[in-house]
C-alpha cells in the first residue's frame, strides 16, 4: 500500500470511529514513539522526557473519562513545544524522530480541546514519517520506492489500520 491508499484508509476508518476511541488510538501511537524521544533525550542531553509523559497521562486520564482541565493541557502543549527540538539544531535522524514524537503528543493533547479527526490523522502520518525515516537510515541504498514497499513501513500501516479498526 502506497502513502496515497494509506492516508485514503486511515481518514475513511477514523471517520468511522468515536472521538474516545481515536483518543485511545493517539495514545498508542504516541507511547510507540516515545522512545524515539528518550533516546534522543539521551543522546544530546536536551528536552524534557517528563513533560511528554506528563502529556500522555493527560491523554489517558481524558481517554478514561476523568475531566482534564483546558489550562493544565494549553499548559502541557506549551511545555512540550518547548521541548519539541528543532531540526536545524538537531540534524540528525534522532531529532526528528523526536520531533515526531513530541508533536504527536503535542496533537493528541490539542484533539483533548478542539476534538479535530485530522490531528488524528497527523499522528498516524508523523507515526508513518518515523518509520520512514528509520527505513531509509537502516536501509541506505534502497530507492524511495523500495522503501515506501519495505516491509516496515508496510508492517507500520498494517499495524495503524489494525488500531484503528480494532476500535471502530
């Protein structure tokens, strides 16, 4: 499945699915990329792991019906946009995967207050875009084609419509 038929399907089933159960889909994919985000943490001694596992707790909390205060959530999007690193200081394929992975939190918190299906969306592509990236870093001579049909960018598409059509 091409990047085309992919982001088609995944609009189609989450349009099909509540916004709980889209929550709990962000959330999934969120804590699958949290460790992009330790690992770059790690790695050049900069960010605030805590403030993206503080987001995701808020992420739960919403997801399990506990009442999540608007402020304390602007106040963890802004906690986490600080945090978010920036490419051009962070070059390589670590910063982006925790760019990712601090902006999939970052989206999963704004759904909490706007309840908007394409933040879902952008979580699934940022998910997708990780994979990507991590493909074409272990798999340097492939072309562009041969990585968008690699087994683990198709693995991770799998796994995305299997979540999210396991909640629908």
């Amino acid at each position: 499945m091409n990047w085309t038929e992919y982001h088609e399907k995944l609009t189609e089933n989450l349009k099909a699915t509540s916004s709980n159960q889209q929550t709990r889909f962000a959330i999934e994919v969120c804590e699958k990329l949290l460790p992009d985000y330790d690992t770059f943490h790690k790695e050049f001694k900069w960010g605030d792991l805590n403030s993206m596992t503080n987001g995701l707790v808020l992420c739960k909390q919403n997801a399990n019906g506990l009442d999540t205060n608007v402020k304390i959530i602007e106040n963890q999007i802004s906690e986490i946009v600080k945090n978010t690193p920036n490419t051009e200081d962070f070059g390589q394929v670590s910063g982006s995967l925790a760019l990712n992975s601090a902006a999939a939190i970052s989206e999963a918190l704004s759904f909490i207050l706007d309840n908007k299906t394409e933040r879902i969306l952008d979580i699934g592509s940022l998910s997708y875009d990780s994979t990507y990236f991590k493909a074409c870093e272990n798999y340097p001579k492939l072309s562009e084609s041969e990585i968008e049909n690699h087994q683990d960018l198709q693995n991770e598409i799998k796994w995305q419509l299997e979540k999210i059509k396991y909640v629908a």
